[in-house]
C-alpha cells in the first residue's frame, strides 16, 4: 500500500460498501482474489451471477435498480 492508495481511498469512501468490495473482486490478482472470496462468499457468489447476468440484472431486482 501506498500514500497515493490511502490518497484514492479517501476518494472511493462515498462509495456503499459492497459495491467497493465488487469493485476490489474485479480487480483482484489472483491470491487477493481468492482472500476476497473466502472473506466474502456470499458477494462473490452474487458478483459472479450479475457478472454473467446480461446487465447485471437477476430475478427479483427491482425495476429501477
């Protein structure tokens, strides 16, 4: 880690939560992505479904999600 990471981070701070560990799934290399996985099951398995999900949309969202 970095001062320009601690920097970006305050950036991405009003981001929700979730979203920002999606965003850190999608660019993980591969051991952070495997912590990732293991520290969140349950958000990589709903990234995974709205990854291969045509815009990101699963039964049951709502219309205006």
């Amino acid at each position: 880690m970095s001062r320009y990471d601690y920097l970006e981070s305050m950036k991405a701070s009003q981001y929700p939560f979730y979203a920002l560990i999606m965003a850190a799934m999608r660019n993980a290399d591969t051991d952070n992505l495997e912590a990732l996985q293991q520290a969140f099951p349950a958000t990589w398995r709903e990234f995974e479904a709205r990854y291969h999900a045509g815009g990101g949309h699963l039964e049951g969202d709502h219309a205006t999600s």
